[in-house]
C-alpha cells in the first residue's frame, strides 16, 4: 500500500478547494461557512438493520468550515451506550483526529450552539448548503447567518473531478485489490458452473484483501447476458456458453475502481469471440492514443466508434457502405450504444461529467463526460461491442439501416454476447497513468484459466 495512505485523509485541503472555486465564480465573504450534512442513518423497512453507508465512518455526521480562518470542525453523534453494547464503540473523536485532517472533532449536541456563534456585521456573510439541505430543521433553524443552497453543490461536484496525490493513492489500491479478484475469477472458470460461483469469489477475493464494499453491484453475464450492459441477475448456469463479462470492482476507504474483462469460459475463446474481443482491444487502443489532458471526451468516443464501424465491416456484420457512411448512419450505435466511460472516484459514476441525456444525437446521448478533460482526472476508458437482440433488432427492421446489416454473418455472433473492456485511468499532461492493473488480453487470461499463470 502506498505510504501517503498512512497519513491523514486531506479533508481541509478539499475544503480548500471548493472555497477557491466558490471565490472564482462568486463574491464570497472571508466570514462565510461552508456546512455539510452527512447522511442520516436509514433502517430497511421492517427490519432493524441500517441500509449501508459511505463517507465519513458515521453517518449522522455534520462538517462546517470557516473560510476566514480555514478551520474544519467535524460533529460525530455522542457515545450511544446502548448502541455499544451491541455493535461495540464508534468512531471517537480523538479517532477521527488521527484519520481526517480536521482542526476540531465535536459531538452533534454542540452543533447548534456552534451555527449560531456564526455572527457577522458583514451583509455578504453566508452559509453555504448543499442542494436539498433542510434549512426549518434542527440544528439549521437557529442559524444565524442567511443561508445559500445555488452554488456549494456544483462547486463540489466540479472539484472532485481532479484528484489529489492521496485520493489516486486510494483509487490505485482499490484497483490492485480488483486485479487480485478479476484473477482469481480467471482461475475459478474451469470448475465454475454457475455465473454466481464467480461473483463469490470475486467478492471473497476483494473482503480477504480488506475491502468488504463492492464500488457497485457486479456484473457477471454469460453468453448472451453479456449484451445487457447493466446485468444483475449472475445467477444463470455456464454450460453450452463462450464467454462471460465481468464488470466489478472493490472499494477501499470509499474509493472507487470500475473494471471490466471479457473471458471464454472453455479457456480459450473461439473464432467469433476472438475477432470481436480484437476489435474492442483496438477501440481502447485508439482511444487512448488520443488521450490527455484538454482533449474532448466526444472526440475520443467518435473514434472508437470508428473502430468498431471498420471492424464489424471487415468481418462482414456491416456492410454496403463505407465507414464514413455508417458513421453518418450512426450503425454503430446498434453495436456500441453507450458511452466510452465516466468519472472515477467516491462514486463509480463520479460528478463533473455533464451528461446531455437528452441529446438529439444518438451517439452522443448516453455519454456521461462531455467536453474536456482536466489533468488530475480519473476517468474509465471501456469500449465494447454487444449483440444485443433488443438494440439491434430495431435497425433490422428500418428501412434506411437494414441493408447496412448482413444477418446472415450477425447470425454466428449473438452467442458471442458482448465484449466489453475496461481500465481505470489518470489523465496527465501529455497522456494518461493506468492506475488498473487486473490481467488483461487474451492470451494472458488464456493462459491464467489454463493454471499456467
């Protein structure tokens, strides 16, 4: 692990951030304060357990920080004894000391005399809340400043799109703990029957190396499940199919990795798997030839849409037309349908993307980072090809797209599913940092499956 990781989570240094770009954009006053409410702790209904938690090792947590004196006071809730009998102690105070870099770790029974010592002459003096935050409620009824709910949430949405030296760390780990589990997956295959064997050594792999948070719900499709982007399933049995996609990454310390290989499930893959996995090789490939900092994330997704376009034409799916003209048709969309990755961080899907849902262009419309990309963000670059029955089937019956299909050759790819390839990436100056570092190509996990690796 790396060494930073032994220091303090840079709680004030974020705080730090958010206020330099609130001033960039705002008038802020030097006597404003910044206020955070942490998640309440929510029970699943009829049932007496909490539903999980991320962030700060609490919920029920409070944060504010002072922009004139930089001071960062966190609010835990007080001792429950109750509570300990039964779960043992929580985070104490002079814990939280030692993990966060904070000025002052307080109870919340001292939050509302502490709101309320927020007075000023100043007229420009605001707290500031994030959107959504209840201003009628204890401990926010007695505060004495006037309150603002515009503009903190999308000053930190903006600011978590670069990462520090200590959050890379975290992302880092999380992939290097992703990288143990994906290979244990490859050397579960040959006694695996079942697409949930594989997710429970994924997940077993991931706790035995201490991190007990999946980033996401894992995606474990075989065959023809693997044409559902999103599968949840993982419960279908692995006989008479060629491949499975595992989509699956752990979390450590609230950090994210998404990663995402494509594996033959008789250890070697067959013809049609292994012309497709090639073209998506290509697609990652050229996308990341084009990668750094500045360069727009459209751009790059446009190119690996014309990889794909090239490739399905050489191997006869699409045909009676150049590349240029299915591009202009947008048949690759009927193959690639969704965007070429997103933000990486405390969220899987991390802020700052600026998604255009509603994009008139299908290409476009599913794309979760729009514009350019920063240097310091961490982004997930995974291109795939899917034969999915349910987006493909429709360009089958238009009349303008159908003859730019050959069925006949699409009929030995639907057993394929979809291939799909994924890494978690840091964007630099002039080009990018692979932060994921599971097995990856095909002869590697052949060989891994195989008990030769």
């Amino acid at each position: 692990m790396d060494p930073i990781l032994k220091g303090k989570y840079p709680a004030k240094e974020h705080c730090a951030k958010v206020t330099s770009y609130l001033k960039s954009k705002h008038d802020v006053s030097e006597t404003s304060v910044i206020y955070l409410k942490g998640q309440k702790t929510k029970l699943w209904e009829d049932n007496d357990e909490p539903q999980p938690f991320r962030g700060c090792a609490l919920p029920d947590s409070h944060l504010t920080y002072q922009i004139s004196t930089s001071t960062l006071t966190l609010f835990i809730p007080p001792l429950d004894p109750d509570s300990v009998i039964w779960s043992g102690l929580p985070l104490l105070p002079r814990e939280a000391l030692k993990r966060y870099d904070i000025d002052a770790c307080l109870t919340t029974s001292d939050l509302p005399s502490h709101l309320a010592s927020f007075t000023t002459q100043d007229p420009k003096s605001t707290l500031y809340l994030k959107t959504g935050t209840t201003i009628s409620e204890p401990p926010l009824d007695i505060a004495s400043l006037p309150t603002d709910h515009k503009f903190l949430q999308p000053a930190i949405d903006k600011c978590r799109v670069t990462k520090d030296s200590y959050e890379i760390a975290l992302l880092r780990h999380a992939n290097t703990v992703s990288a143990r589990a994906h290979t244990a997956v490859l050397r579960a295959i040959p006694k695996a029957k079942n697409e949930q064997d594989l997710e429970a050594t994924f997940i077993a792999s991931c706790i035995s190396s201490g991190a007990k948070n999946q980033a996401y719900h894992g995606i474990f499709g075989s065959g023809e499940n693997a044409a559902t982007l999103h599968y949840q399933h993982n419960n279908q049995p692995l006989e008479a199919r060629r491949n499975i996609l595992v989509d699956a990454g752990a979390e450590w310390d609230c950090y994210c990795s998404d990663v995402t290989r494509t594996m033959p499930l008789n250890g070697k893959f067959d013809t049609e798997s292994r012309q497709i996995h090639e073209i998506v090789e290509k697609m990652q490939d050229a996308a990341f030839a084009l990668l750094k900092a500045g360069v727009k994330w459209e751009d790059l997704h446009i190119r690996a849409h014309e990889v794909a376009v090239e490739g399905l034409l050489a191997l006869g799916i699409l045909c009676n037309g150049t590349a240029e003209e299915l591009m202009k048709e947008r048949l690759g969309v009927a193959f690639f349908p969704h965007g070429l990755g997103h933000y990486l961080g405390m969220d899987t899907h991390d802020t700052g993307g600026n998604p255009n849902y509603e994009d008139k262009d299908i290409i476009f419309r599913y794309l979760r980072i729009r514009g350019e990309i920063p240097e310091g963000g961490v982004v997930t670059v995974e291109p795939g090809v899917y034969f999915c029955r349910f987006i493909i089937e429709p360009f089958l019956k238009d009349e303008r797209t159908k003859k730019y299909i050959d069925e006949k050759v699409l009929e030995r790819y639907w057993a394929v599913g979809g291939v799909r390839i994924e890494d978690d990436v840091l964007v630099t100056e002039d080009g990018y940092e692979t932060l994921t570092t599971a097995p990856k190509g095909i002869e590697e996990m052949e060989k891994i499956i195989s008990g030769r690796g």
